[in-house]
C-alpha cells in the first residue's frame, strides 16, 4: 500500500488532511481520584475513524491511553465508548461526520465500574446477559435439522444482530442509577429466543423478565434504540417482550 | 495509513498538554426526544407530586377551621402564585399529553416506531394549550 502511495504523490496530496483535537477522560486508578480530560492533537483524514485518532495517541504521543477493540470493524463489539456525548463504536463513527471545529469528546461508558481510561468492568452486563439464559433450549434430540420458517425466522431476526457491545445498556438512565436493571442488552438477548419457534423455554425467559428489575423498569427514554451501532430497534424488541409478558406467551 | 505513521522519523516529540485540572465531570449524556421527553415528564410529575402534597394539606385544612381555611388560600392571591399556577398548568399539561404517548408506546404495536413524531404532536398540543391559557391567566394575575 505505502508503495503505491509513494509513486502517486499527488494523488496522496490531493486528500485533505485536518487536524482534530480530541478531549479523552482518563483515569488512572494507581494516581488519580477522580477521572480527568486530557486534550490531544490529531492529523486526520476525513476517512479516518474515531479509532485512528485514538490509534495515532497511543502510537505516537501518548502510549498509555487505555482502551479496548479488537476487529476494528464493527462486529466485535469491543469498542463501544462516549463520543461527544453519545454511546457509539469508535469503530463506525467517522471523524468527517463529527463537528471538527470544536474538540471531540470521547469518555468510556456510563453505568459500568471504570477501570482505566475508556475500560469499563463489563462482568456487570455480561453477569445479566447470562441471567436470561441466552441459548437454544429444546427437548427434541437433534438427530435432524429444526424446521422453521421464513415468517417464524423472521419474527426474531433483528434481535440476532447484537454484539453485545453494551452500547444500548450504558446509554439507558434506569441502568445508570439502577444496577440491578437487566437492561436493554439482556432483554434482546432473550427477545432472541422467547419469539424462536424452535426454542422451548420462552415461558422461562418471561418469567426471569416479569420482574420488579426486569422489562417493567424500561421507561422508554429511546436511549438504547438510539446508541444500537447495529441498527437493532431495542425499546421495539422490550416492547414486544412486555406484550408477550402479559400475554403470557410469546 | 502509511503516510500518518511514516512521519514519526526525525520528527520532534508532540506537544501534549498536561491534564486540565478541575473538569472532571463527565459530558452529559445527549440523548434525543425520547430521554429529553422523559426528563420533562419526571421533572413535570414529581412538582405536580409536590403541588398535590400541599393541595391535599390546604384543602384539609377546611376540616380544622372555614376561616384558617380562608386566610391560607387568601395568601395565594399574589402574582408569584398566580405565576406558580401557570406553571401547574404547563407541568399538568406535558404530563397528561406525554402520558398518552407512553400509554401508546406501550400498547399500539406501531407505538415505537412513531414515538418522535407522537413527541412533536405533544409538544404542539401542549403549545397550542399553554397559548390558550397562559395570556388569559396572566391578565388576570396581574389585574387584580
């Protein structure tokens, strides 16, 4: 690539460069109290990513900015962060699609324990997420494919989409006060199966849900629908779980 | 990305400033008319909670004694009250009107989909409620 670069250079040049300032609220849990803003010049391409600026700090000015990503392309899920205010994947957020004549302020997610700079301990999340019992349950023997149809398919197909990035749970004000709240995550995670023709423990996932910290502390602020990097329509899917709730099947 | 991290040779060490001191809080977190409606909603329902806490006192108070009755409400004939009261109104209104849209959140199954657009019908009819009342009732505040 670099190759290609160096015999082309007017083309290179022809690419506007622009620098950015990003604000990033560190902690340091060996020195610090309190979290702190720190501000850092970054040279940026339009196509650049939020996670490029945070790539090009950590490489070349500051080495011990903390943060979590893994593929780098939206799937994994790792990156999920604050920016200017709003839950998203530093990931998927371009940096022309930000206001780059103010700072771009980037904080770890709200709602979990800090760890260090934009690491959050997710075990919170993750200890709801296994509380919904997210996996197929059935009691026929798979000695042949589960049938299921394009319309009994479709039913749960945008709740299959989640990375579990908690993106939608940090961005909840229930979850932010109260920690015991499933929150959105978990509730599309057992969307997922209550609404699957081939699962068998719907009756189970409604009842762990009817709870006075499951899907009734939803107040719909749209928060979780809004922060989804997956285009996942959350406050639909809770919704639909408090409708088969009272129902009282899927 | 070659020519962002090409540059590092022989260039001097960046320029980091030391951490503002002081801001520490973090941003507030920008959500859009669904959290913005129900801050409103949670503002408008614990004042109207607080109004009717000394609704329910003053309106008891009649029990006790007609006059004592009489002088308590006698003191909110002034134009602070007469203000509070326009926004009893303002705060009664959001919540009734917002109280509709959650009701159809929860129950219309298309309730979700159309929540922005059922904010701005709220915010409309509330307006076109607050224009109604509010020249009417400050006339009277500040005529009497």
């Amino acid at each position: 690539m670099s190759t290609v670069l160096e015999e082309r250079p007017a083309a290179a040049d022809a690419i506007q460069k622009f620098t950015a300032t990003m604000m990033i609220r560190r902690f340091d849990p060996d020195t610090d109290t309190e979290p702190r803003w720190q501000e850092f010049s970054v040279e940026m391409l339009p196509t650049d990513r939020v996670l490029d600026a945070l790539h090009q700090i950590k490489w070349e000015q500051d080495g011990s900015l903390t943060f979590r990503r893994s593929c780098a392309h939206g799937v994994c899920g790792s990156d999920a962060m604050r920016i200017n205010g709003r839950n998203r994947l530093a990931c998927k957020t371009l940096m022309k699609d930000l206001d780059i004549s103010k700072p771009v302020y980037v904080e770890a997610i709200k709602g979990l324990p800090l760890e260090k700079d934009l690491v959050v301990d997710m075990e919170p999340f993750f200890a709801s997420y296994r509380e919904v019992q997210p996996f197929l349950q059935s009691s026929s023997k798979p000695d042949k494919e589960r049938l299921q149809s394009a319309e009994q398919r479709a039913r749960f197909d945008d709740t299959t989409k989640c990375i579990l990035c908690a993106a939608c749970t940090s961005s909840c004000p229930v979850f932010w006060t109260d920690g015991q709240y499933f929150g959105p995550a978990a509730i599309v995670n057992a969307h997922r199966f209550i609404f699957d023709s081939r699962d068998e423990a719907s009756e189970v996932r409604l009842d762990i849900l009817n709870d006075k910290e499951g899907v009734w502390r939803c107040r719909t602020t749209f928060n979780c629908t809004e922060a989804c990097p997956r285009g996942i329509q959350v406050t639909q899917a809770i919704a639909e779980v408090k409708a088969a709730v009272l129902r009282g099947h899927a | 990305m070659a020519e962002q991290t090409g540059v590092l040779t022989g260039s001097p060490a960046p320029k980091i400033p030391a951490p503002r001191p002081g801001r520490v809080q973090g941003t507030l977190y920008r959500g859009r008319e669904g959290m913005w409606s129900w801050v409103l909603h949670r503002i408008t329902g614990v004042s109207i909670y607080f109004f009717l806490l000394v609704h329910i006192l003053d309106t008891a108070l009649v029990r006790v004694s007609p006059a004592a009755y009489n002088a308590v409400i006698g003191t909110y004939k002034t134009p602070i009250m007469g203000l509070g009261e326009t926004a009893l109104v303002a705060a009664i209104g959001f919540h009734a009107l917002n109280g509709l849209r959650i009701i159809l959140i929860d129950f219309w199954g298309n309730g979700t989909k159309h929540q922005k657009l059922m904010f701005w019908i709220v915010i409309a009819l509330w307006i076109i409620l607050l224009i109604g009342f509010v020249p009417r009732q400050l006339m009277n505040v500040f005529s009497e």
